[in-house]
C-alpha cells in the first residue's frame, strides 16, 4: 500500500507539473516575449516584456479598465533597465532594474517604476502584482489616440537629439515617454 502511495504521488506531481508547463507555453505562444534595447553613447536601456494581440477586443477601457494598474503588457511583469541614471518629467531614476506599472486614463497615463522585478505580472485574484510601497518613480504622460491601429502590444525605445523616450502603442493609443541620462 505504501508503495502505491508513493507511485501515486509520483504521477500526480508529474501531472500537474506537465499541465503547468503545457499553460506556461500557450500562454508565451498567445503574448511572445520581446526585448527592445536603446543605446545612446555609454546610455544602455532596455525593456523586456510580452506582446498580446488585440483579437477584435476593445482594450483600453475594456480589457485594459482606465484608472487601475495594468502590467504594461502580459504575463511576467514588464522589466525596465538602465546603466544610467535617468530623468523623467524632472524626476530622477537611479540605474538599476524595475516594473514597469502604468495606470491608463482616457487623455493620461500614469506610468510607474518600482523596485521589485522578476513577478508574475498579475495575482491569483486578477490584481496587478505590485507593491505601492516600493514605487520609486510615478510621471504623468499624456495619451493620444490616432487613425492608426496597433494590433500588437508594441514598446519602442527611440533616441531624438538629447532626449529618448519610451513609446506604448496598442490599439489606437499611443503613449510617449520622455527622458535623458544625466
């Protein structure tokens, strides 16, 4: 009896755990991984983070509720890294790795960088991941929407002059970024 125990507990973890990973792999399959780098002189910025489609849903609004934290992206959630200190809005980041949150409004996005890195981007209960307390940059941006359609989730890093920003794009809405290494 002991033995058929153990037998069974064997196959039961080795269920589960093929059942975790067959999740796991559609999941990336449906929002891929993608990584976009800028380097401007010794300024190395990057961010890694997963690009869902549209599929014909409303998102801003909709899939993506105005007013409450998203992930900026699916699954993990979206990392932030720089080599550089950097300032965005007058608001000074020191360089490390960080979350990427923002809260979607209509016309503005709050867009926040916190110092916990490497969680699943969303809890159990449907909640973003994120932890206030460790908020360490919070900027207002505004929104714009425009004629074009993005179906892709899609994160730009662009370098214009002096300044570089980060730019969101999904559905209709664009959102820029501004910053510059100091």
């Amino acid at each position: 009896m002991k033995k058929f125990l153990i037998v069974l507990g064997v196959i039961l973890v080795l269920i589960l755990g093929f059942i975790t990973y067959v999740r796991l792999v559609q999941t990336k399959k449906a929002s891929p991984e993608e990584r976009v780098t800028l380097t401007n002189g010794d300024l190395k910025v990057s961010v890694f983070y997963n690009r869902p489609l549209k599929k014909g849903r409303v998102i801003f609004g909709e899939l993506v509720p105005y007013d409450v934290p998203w992930r900026t992206g699916a699954n993990e959630a979206t990392v932030f890294e720089t080599n550089k200190d950097l300032t965005f809005a007058g608001k000074q980041l020191k360089a490390g790795k960080y979350s990427l949150f923002t809260i979607p409004g209509e016309q503005e996005w709050s867009i926040i960088l916190n110092t916990e890195s490497g969680q699943w981007g969303i809890k159990f209960n449907g909640e973003t991941n994120r932890d206030p307390a460790k908020d360490v940059l919070v900027v207002e941006v505004l929104s714009v929407l425009q004629e074009k359609e993005f179906e892709q989730f899609t994160i730009s890093l662009e370098k214009s002059g002096g300044e570089n920003e980060m730019i969101l794009m999904w559905d209709k809405t664009l959102v820029s970024i501004p910053f510059s290494a100091n």
